[in-house]
C-alpha cells in the first residue's frame, strides 16, 4: 500500500495564479482532511470529508476549495494565489469505526511569491 | 470550536534524561487525545494515542496521562535517545460520526543532547 500520495512535492506560484494539490489514499479510508503548517502554528484544518460527497470547512478555509472526487481522491484547490499561502500542505485520511489514526501524506511545499 | 495549547514550544534535554510535553484543551466534549510525531521535513506520525475513559497508557519509553477535570494531558519520554529528537504535536478531538475533527497544538521541539 502507498498509504497517502499527494502531487506536486515542490511548488512556486506567481501571485493570482490558480493550482490544485491532488490527494489520494489507498487504505479505503472514508474521511480525509487537508491542513496547512506554518512555523509556530501547528496545523491547521482547512477543509475536511467526513465521507464520500461531503464537504465542510475547518479552522482556515478562506482562498481554497475542494472537491471529493470519489472516495480515494480529495483535491484542495488556490483560486488566486497569496503570499498569505505560502506554506506546507499536508492532506490525511482516517477511517474505520474503532481506528481514529489520521495518516498524513508526505506534504506539499508551496511558495507564493 | 476546541483550542489546543502546548507547552514548552522547545525543549532540550540530555541523552537519558526524561522529557515532560503538556498540553491544555477546552471543549469537553472531546475524548480522543493523540500526540503525533514529526520528524525534520517527514509527515507526522501517530507515536501514542488515548480516549477519555482512561486516564493513563503507556508504549515503552513513551506514557501519556489525561485529565479530564482539569482538562490536561501531557507525554512523558523516559531514557530519551537522539532519534527521540523531533517535534511533537498535542491534539483533541469530539468524534462525531466515522470522523475525527482534530485541533493541533502548535508544537514542541524536542532536542535531545548527546
């Protein structure tokens, strides 16, 4: 099993410009999760899936978008990039009636210059 | 929502020494309490976890404590070793439903000195 995949690992964006990280889990996991780490700041939620179909916001939703393609797939979505979102992404995912562990994916490192 | 504050933001200690993170929650509704652990440009990782109908668990050299009065928790590392170098995150979280809504602490450096 890979686990949780996120694409780019690395990504520069010029101020305005659009992109979208992409996330996938092989673990038939049910919920997934997209936070963002900035120094000092822990991580914060920014929009989760409790399950196929859904979507609510978290702690830090303004600027983004997702979408719940299926239940492997949750993209997060920069309309018009910020320096404001520099940071590392890390998408998650957890599942099961007894296992609460998020597995998190290996991050995306985004500068908005 | 839950607000999750973690203390001391860094701390060093000496090979062998023990190591105390502590970490104070406010919504009372939440019953689940997992520290994660992250490695230098690494994801975080699950290290131990613990649920509000036990007070104390324990995984080798790593124990957590919770108090649910107080709202505290806090996680001991005994006979720290270098590898044990990493930053820890405190989190809380009411379990609604298949999901778990998590709030992270912002983090505790740990160095721990040859």
């Amino acid at each position: 099993n890979a686990g949780v995949t996120q694409t780019p690992k690395f990504q520069v964006l010029k101020t305005g410009q659009s992109m979208t990280l992409q996330c996938a889990q092989d673990m038939n996991h049910n919920s997934m999760y997209w936070y963002r780490q900035d120094p000092g700041m822990g991580l914060r939620l920014i929009y989760y899936s409790a399950s196929e179909g859904t979507t609510d916001k978290g702690e830090v939703p303004n600027g983004y978008n997702v979408s719940r393609l299926n239940k492997r797939e949750f993209s997060l979505r920069l309309e018009s990039a910020a320096p404001s979102q520099t940071s590392v992404y890390f998408c998650a995912s957890s599942g099961g009636t007894s296992n609460y562990e998020q597995y998190f994916g290996p991050g995306t490192r985004l500068t908005v210059t | 929502g839950e607000n999750v504050e973690q203390h001391p933001s860094t701390l060093s200690v000496q090979e062998g020494d023990s190591a105390v993170i502590k970490c104070t929650y406010s919504d009372s509704a939440s019953n689940y309490f997992p520290w994660y652990k992250q490695e230098l440009g690494k994801r975080p990782q699950l290290i131990i976890d613990i649920r509000s109908n036990v007070g104390e668990k324990k995984d080798q050299r790593i124990a957590v404590t919770l108090n649910k009065t107080a709202k505290h928790f806090s996680l001991h590392i005994t006979e720290t070793q270098p590898e044990d170098s990493a930053v820890y995150f405190c989190a809380a979280s009411p379990r609604s439903g298949g999901y778990q809504k998590v709030t992270f602490g912002t983090g505790t450096k740990l160095q721990v000195i040859p």
